[in-house]
C-alpha cells in the first residue's frame, strides 16, 4: 500500500486523541539565560516562564526529529521554520545555515519577541523573521494562544486563555515579496492549519529549489475543522514530493517528503 495511503487508513481507523498536561512546576526569577549545546556551539536562550527550561532542555520534545532537519539541512541552504514558536529550531537552523538565511514566521506578536531575542542573544546575522500568520488568502484571522506562557498558538484550537486577531498572507505572497529567500527546506508546525498553508503555497512547491518538506500534521485538528488530509497529501505529491518517512507520535504525525 502507498505510504500516503497507510497513514490515511492509520488515521481513520487507528487514532486516539491524547491530551497534552503540563505539570506544575516552582515559580522561579524570570527571566533569565540558559545555554544549551547545538552541534558544536553552545547556544543561548531566554527563560521567561516556568515551561521554558524543559522546553529548552529537551527542544520542545522534538530533539530527534529536529535532528534529522539540521542534518538534511546545508550551510548554504536558505530553510524556512513556519509556526516557531519561541525560535528554538530557528537558532539550531541558523548555526547550520553558516553561510544560508533562515527565515522565521510566528503570527504571535509575543512569541516573535521572544524569538528576536533568541536569535539576538546568540548573535545570528542569517535571520528574518516575519511576525505573520500564513493561511490561503490575504486578510485578519483570530489566533488563540496562551503567549509564552502556554502551548503552540493555532488559528483551531480552543484550549487556550485569550486570543487575539493578527495579520495573515500566504506562503506563495510572501516568497514573492523575499525572491532573494526563496526556500529550499521547510518546516510547517502549525497546530492543524497545514492545509490552508499548503494551500496558499501551491507556486512555491512547484519550485525546483525546494527539496524537501517537514511536516507536523495534527490530524485531530484537521479532522474536526473538516480540513481535508487526503488533499493536503496529494497537493504534495502532485508538486512532485515522494513521502520518505510518517511517524506517528502522540496526536500529532511527523512527516518527511522529498522532491524526486
């Protein structure tokens, strides 16, 4: 069977939503600077709630798949990390990009601070970041987050305290707006909003410079905002991607597609 096919049947007949907890955790000064050891350098990142040590120790829980992005990834490589949240692949990215860009896209106004912060404590010269959200068309969504004090914000779900509406354009838009940053490597972790992004980058995967995609799908989300999984698949076949690798991990799915 495809492998695009199995894991549409994995998902329809096999999935089990899991609900992510956070234990409770001493209060302490924040913020302050913690380093942490990536590749061959020691980077540096801000603490600024509670979350954030663990979140910094283990690399939001993703140490491993991260791993296998900065290992796909070349110096001269110009990689896009779409929903970085605080920017901790941003800086791992930008410590193997030497001599590429990365570019940085996080619709939360609070997080993209962070992140400038991030990047700024560690020096980096190689990155742009955009506080933007990225959908299928131009407008204003409303974003439900927790700031940097919660999980990943997502334009679906409702488990969070507040919301806040912020500007949206697309993937398509804005690699014409940057020519010179076009991506070979992306990265989309976008809280079940996969397919809108897809959607409005249809040029860009078309691109030959584009090599390969990391995908974190949220089936759960997709299923319940009636965003078509089947779809957002063949849109990446059809752009001429092979899925290399769909790893299942908790309620979320992580997959790799490489252009053949």
């Amino acid at each position: 069977m495809h492998m695009a096919q199995m894991f549409l049947h994995h998902v329809r007949h096999k999935f089990k939503t899991t609900f992510r907890s956070r234990p409770k955790r001493e209060q302490q000064a924040f913020p302050y600077v913690i380093q942490r050891q990536l590749l061959d350098q020691v980077a540096h990142f801000e603490a600024v709630v509670p979350d954030d040590p663990l979140r910094i120790a283990q690399l939001c829980g993703e140490e491993e798949w991260w791993g296998n992005i900065i290992d796909f990834i070349t110096p001269d490589c110009c990689f896009w990390d779409i929903g970085s949240f605080t920017g901790l692949l941003t800086v791992y990215a930008a410590q193997k990009c030497s001599r590429g860009r990365v570019v940085s896209i996080e619709p939360d106004p609070n997080l993209y601070k962070q992140i400038d912060r991030n990047v700024n404590l560690n020096n980096l010269r190689n990155v742009v970041i955009l506080n933007v959200g990225l959908s299928d068309e131009v407008g204003t969504l409303r974003l439900n987050t927790s700031g940097v004090e919660g999980w990943a914000p997502s334009f679906f779900s409702k488990d969070l305290k507040s919301w806040i509406d912020v500007p949206v354009t697309t993937l398509d838009l804005l690699c014409e707006e940057h020519p010179n940053l076009t991506p070979n490597v992306l990265k989309i972790d976008v809280e079940g909003f996969e397919y809108k992004v897809i959607q409005g980058g249809e040029n860009t995967l078309q691109s030959q410079k584009l090599s390969a995609i990391y995908l974190e799908l949220h089936p759960v989300f997709l299923y319940e905002n009636h965003q078509p999984l089947g779809k957002l698949l063949w849109h990446i076949e059809n752009a001429g991607f092979r899925f290399k690798e769909m790893r299942p991990r908790k309620n979320e799915t992580h997959v790799l597609a490489i252009r053949e």
